[in-house]
C-alpha cells in the first residue's frame, strides 16, 4: 500500500498544507501535464519548493541524499523542505502538476538509478474454471494416462494416493496438493489396502508471475485450507455471484502457492485494516495540528473534530510517537516560538499570544522547562 503525504514518514521530508499559500515576488509558478512512469533527473532547491496535483493521480518521490527515494501519492498542497531531491510520476493515464518555487535557487541532478512505478496490475489471469468435482476411490485403484491443455488441480481430503506424472511419482496424503499443468502425461492410484478422497479442478490461466507450481507436492497450510474451502462452499451454489466468487478464492489458492515458500509474518505482525485506519487517523490529526499550530484548542477539542475518545487518542499517540497529544501540541509550539523569538520581530508576550498560550507566565515556564532557559535570556542570546 502506497503511503500519501499526509502520513506521518512524509514529515522527514515536508509539510502538508490546505491550500497553495500567496506567492511572493521571488517565486515563480507553472503547471505541467505528466506522462511519465520513471525519471534518471532529481530536483532540489536550497528554498521551500510548494507542489499540489489539481487533476490525475500523481506520485512524488523525495530524498535526502538523492540516491533512496521514498515514494508518496500526493494528496494537498507539499511544501517540501529545502535540499530535499525530488520529481514526480503520473500514476493515472496524465496528472497535472502545479509547482511554485524560487527559480535561482532550483537545480537539477543526473541520477546513477532511475526511479521507476511499478502499477499495480494483475498477473495472474484467471480465465475459467471448466470443471470441478469430489471424487473417492477405494483400494487398488489405478487411473489411465492422461494429458490435457489445461491445469488441474488435485487436492487430497482423505486417505492417501500415489501420482505419477511424466516420469516422476509422487505421495499424496491428507491435506497434499498437487497442480499438473498443460501437456503433462499423469496418473493416479491407491494400494490394495487405502482408500482416498479428493478434489478435481480443472481451469485455464495465463500467468506473468515468477515461480515453479510445476512438479510438486504442497502439504496445505491453515490459510490454504480456509480458501479451499470458501472455493468448496461457493462452487456449490450455482448462481452468478457465487461463481464469481469461486473464481476469486481459486485464484487465491493459486496465489497463496506462488508465495508457499516465502516466509510467513510472525504472529502479530499482520498487517490489519484496523492498523491502516489508525495511521490515516494520526495522518490527519497531525496535518491539522501543524497546520494550526497558532490556534488555541483543547486536546478534547481533537475529540469532537475527529469524533474519537479521548482514551483512544490518548493510545494512538503513545503507541506511534510516544507521547500524548497535550505533549506534542505543547512541543510543537515551543518549537515555533524558539523561531519567533529568534527572529526579534515579537516581544515574548506577543509569541506567547500568538501561539495561543493562557499566560505568560504559563509560557515562559513551560520554555524555560522544556529548553533549560527563560525565554527573555534566549531573546538576549540569539
């Protein structure tokens, strides 16, 4: 899953904003129309280059030194920092890109490695399942030769069998699964004194993914068995919907034997949808607390706006950034106020209004507890 710039990783790199801020005299602006699905040339500016997608889906690639790129589907306007590389690809038919930026300050550098997208298209065609069926032999039973123009898979439910297929013969047991593919020569049978059940599926396919199915035994995992049987349970109903089904659970199978011998995720390291909701959910309370680090609101304000307890939210920052919200809103404008007063165009009282502190008494303990100094001796200072 692609990340957007409005996750958390993207802060390393820039800033997400609501809307193209006003431009100043310095900067120039142009729209582009992309087509391109990779670049050899990066970007950087030594000044905050600004960046929104106003039509098409587009996917920037950042970096810090110019040869790891991370990769983010756009989403807002990007103000990226300075000495960031950067470019952009189109990931839909055409994008268009709007770039406002300081021209003089804008170079371009030949990369040693192209950075390329990698669509995210199917490789396995499933075309269709011509039969399938449950069969038991009994004892000392021994099938004809056989070859076809199709696959067939054969899925062992009880019992045990020997396959011969071409030349080669192999043990089946309970649970063992086998696919012949087109034009092999195979047979089956059972000794004198066991029987054995199975499935047949035959189908065709054409496939683009790396891998060897061809001559082997797999001895069906929990994740295989429940999708054989969802594949069971809907074939059997015959209306449209559940062959459509069928058809999705046996191209799971397939999928699932293609990555038989990557490792598995150790227990608790799935990738859940409930994960997926808690990063979207952080994205966006972040977005906003930066995007309105002058404002003054209340931790149970984030509540009422992103309708989430205040215990949940509470867990979402501590299990990601370690910290609560209260913390991090407070650290994030200490921060900014560090840059204000450094910059001498406020009294102390000024920042601390700006940035929504109730006093300055309460601001100035909270600077002098955070940075180690009072905020009028880091005035004197800087």
């Amino acid at each position: 899953m692609l990340n957007r710039t409005t996750s958390y990783p993207f802060q390393a790199y820039g800033d997400v904003l609501y809307q193209m801020p006003p431009a100043n005299a310095d900067m120039a602006e142009s729209t582009h129309s992309i087509h391109n699905k990779d670049f050899d040339t990066s970007f950087i500016s030594t000044e905050p280059v600004y960046l929104e997608c106003p039509e098409g889906i587009a996917l920037l690639a950042v970096s810090v030194d110019g040869m790891s790129f991370e990769e983010f589907v756009m989403a807002r306007t990007v103000k990226l920092k300075a000495g960031v590389h950067f470019n952009v690809i189109s990931i839909s038919g055409k994008a268009k890109i709007r770039i406002r930026y300081v021209p003089q300050t804008m170079g371009s550098h030949p990369m040693e490695t192209s950075v390329s997208y990698d669509p995210i298209i199917s490789r396995l065609n499933l075309k269709e399942i011509l039969s399938s069926y449950y069969q038991i032999r009994k004892g000392s039973y021994q099938s004809g030769r056989e070859k076809n123009s199709f696959y067939e898979l054969i899925y062992v439910d009880h019992g045990e069998m020997d396959v011969t297929v071409d030349d080669a013969t192999y043990h089946m047991q309970k649970y063992d699964l086998m696919l012949y593919h087109p034009g092999q020569k195979h047979s089956l049978e059972t000794t004198e004194d066991s029987s054995c059940s199975y499935m047949s599926i035959a189908f065709t396919m054409d496939t683009g993914i790396k891998g060897n199915l061809k001559n082997r035994v797999f001895h069906t995992r929990k994740d295989l068995y429940q999708t054989l049987t969802r594949f069971m349970k809907a074939i059997q109903e015959d209306t449209p919907l559940n062959m459509e089904l069928a058809m999705l659970h046996l191209k799971e199978v397939l999928i699932l034997l293609y990555q038989f011998d990557g490792e598995e995720k150790p227990a608790g390291q799935e990738t859940t949808l409930q994960s997926h909701y808690d990063d979207t959910m952080l994205n966006e309370i972040l977005v906003f607390i930066h995007n309105n680090v002058y404002a003054s609101y209340t931790v149970e304000d984030l509540c009422q706006k992103f309708s989430i307890s205040r215990s949940s939210l509470q867990a979402l920052f501590r299990a990601n950034l370690g910290m609560t919200p209260k913390q991090y809103i407070s650290e994030l404008k200490l921060n900014e106020a560090k840059k204000l007063i450094s910059q001498h165009e406020h009294t102390i009282s000024q920042v601390s209004d700006l940035l929504g502190f109730t006093s300055i008494h309460y601001f100035s303990r909270r600077f002098k507890s955070y940075f180690g100094i009072a905020p009028s001796e880091y005035a004197r200072e800087h």
